[in-house]
C-alpha cells in the first residue's frame, strides 16, 4: 500500500504566491495610478500573508495570521468589488482571497487534531 504524499503544492508555497499577489496589486496599483494607500494596503497585507505562510511551514496547525489576513482582504476587497463592479484588483483580491480561507478551512477541517 502506497502512503498518501499529501498536497501536490504544499499549502504554505501557495500562501507565498498569495501574499506575492497582494503585494504585487499594491506596488501596480501606485505605479499605474500613484495611489500611496495601495502600495501601503498591499505591502502591509502582503508581509502578513507572507508572515503567515511563513507560520504556515513551520507548524500546519498555525493559520492564524493567514486566515485573519486572508478573511480581512475577502471581505475589504469584496465590498470594493461589490460597489465598484470593477474585477480589477478589487475582484481579483477578493477571489484570491476567499479561496485562500476555503483552503485553509479544508486543510483544518481534513486534518486529525493531535
């Protein structure tokens, strides 16, 4: 009997890309437009998805951090999306965003607690 590897990309390499996506929207977002607030909103958000993903690889029970950024940016960017029906950044973020607490909910839930 084969034992089950686990994910194909660990959880914690998918966080980094996450927080790399957020990051990334704020640094376009003040070069396309200057906007200072979303170069601030997207570094910060980014560094704790980053700190998060980071907590992440180190023990897969620490979801903390990520979880509370990932819920903050579905619910932010989701409310932007909403009043502005514009899919980006708004409802990029927010998708991203709510997929990453879909994850990490499965990954806790799919887990034997120890």
């Amino acid at each position: 009997m084969q034992k089950d590897s686990g994910p194909l990309v660990p959880l914690h390499w998918i966080g980094f890309g996450y927080a790399a996506l957020v990051a990334s929207g704020g640094i376009i977002g003040y070069a396309k437009a200057g906007s200072v607030p979303s170069l601030a909103a997207g570094l910060f958000f980014g560094g704790l998805a980053g700190l998060g993903a980071y907590q992440l690889s180190q023990d897969p029970r620490n979801i903390w951090v990520f979880l509370a950024t990932s819920g903050t940016l579905a619910g932010i960017m989701g409310m932007r999306f909403y009043h502005s029906g514009k899919f980006m950044p708004a409802g990029l973020i927010a998708g991203a965003s709510l997929l990453m607490v879909a994850k990490l909910g499965i990954s806790v839930l799919g887990k034997p607690h120890q």
